[in-house]
C-alpha cells in the first residue's frame, strides 16, 4: 500500500473516533455554550495539540519498538482491530445516551487561556483518546516508518482534531445547530461506530489471515 494512502487511512480512522461524542467533545461544547464563543474555540485549539502529543508519542514510540522486535509488528496490528472493534461497540451501544449540556442562559467572562490549558488538559488526560492513537498507528503503520510521515502526520493531526473541535464550539455556541445535532447524536453514532468496527475487522482478518 502506498504511504500516502497509509496516511489517508491513519487520518480517517482517527476523524471517526475524533467525531464520536466523548469527554472531549462535552468539555468544548460546554465551554462554548457557558462561555464564550473564543473559550469554545481555545479549547479546541487545545485539543488539537494534544493530540499531536500523542500522534508524535504514537510515531516515535512504535518506531523505535518495532525495529527492535519485528514480530510485536503483526500483535499491535491484531491489538489494535480488535480495540477499534470495542469502541465501535461501545459508540452503538451508547448512541442513544444523551448528552447533558449546562444552560446557555448563564455565561461566564471569557478567558480562552484558561479554556486552552482546560482543553488540552481534558485531551491528554483522556485514555480514551491515547488508547485510539496508540491502536490507530499501530494497526496502519508500516513496519518501516517512512521519515516524511514524522514531518506531515502531526500538523494534519492538529487540523483535523481542532477543526473537527472548532465546529463543535461554534455549532454549540449557537442553538439551532445545537439542537440539530443533539437531536440527530444516535444516527450519528451508529454511523460512526459502524465505520470504525468496519475497519477493526478489517485489520483482525488481514492480520491473521495466511499468506
């Protein structure tokens, strides 16, 4: 497979978990919506850097493991799917569990400082969200890293978890968008999980398959 399509892949599993409705997701809605529109926003851009910490942990660490013990290559694959596999599950079950946002009648002053530190905080204390990294780039890294994807992997990593959070924040900062989405969170869920578990079996049977 070619690494541009590697990359691709890498960036779209992780879209789909990054979409899914988790303590990231209710940190920068809430700050949007109790807030301000600007501390909705710096917590996304928090969000964003840390997930390049752990897309940066994620390419350096398993590069340096897996060219010591070529083997442990096709376990993180196998691990990794069936992880995949657990929170498609879990994002099917919960789909029609509702997301409780505080009232938007009551703001507080803004502090987008404060609220960058809040998001990154929530970000890189999520195992949720290291646990996705961790899988997504042990299942579709090569065994063979290719340098250029240590240049190009994190900054698009930051585009598309504070993209995906910027529209949260403003989504959440106005209440017809708001309403649209919390009233359409259980189809949204099940696509997104059905994606996700998709990919996960995927990985598993290309794992253990012969030849």
């Amino acid at each position: 497979m070619h690494t541009s399509i590697i990359a691709l892949s890498i960036l779209g599993a992780l879209a789909v978990g990054t979409i899914s409705p988790g303590p990231s997701f209710v940190v920068v809605a809430r700050t949007a919506i109790a807030r301000s529109r600007r501390d909705g926003l710096a917590a996304a851009l928090g969000m964003g850097v840390g997930a390049v910490v752990f897309a940066t942990l994620a390419l350096v660490g398993l590069q340096a493991v897996l060219a010591k013990v070529p083997w442990l290559y096709v376990g993180l694959r196998l691990v990794g799917g069936l992880y995949l596999v657990a929170i498609a599950i879990a994002l099917w079950r919960g789909a029609t569990d509702t997301i409780a946002v505080p009232d938007a009648g009551v703001r507080r002053t803004a502090a987008p400082a404060r609220s960058f530190v809040v998001g990154l905080s929530t970000q890189l204390s999520n195992p949720k969200a290291a646990m996705t990294y961790a899988s997504v780039f042990a299942a579709l890294l090569p065994a063979q890293v290719p340098v250029w994807l240590f240049g190009v992997l994190p900054p698009l990593v930051l585009l598309m978890e504070s993209g995906w959070y910027m529209i949260v924040a403003l989504a959440f900062s106005s209440d017809r968008p708001r309403a649209a989405y919390l009233g359409s969170k259980r189809w949204i869920d099940r696509i997104a999980g059905a994606i996700i578990g998709a990919l996960g079996l995927r990985l598993v049977f290309d794992t253990v398959r012969p030849g």
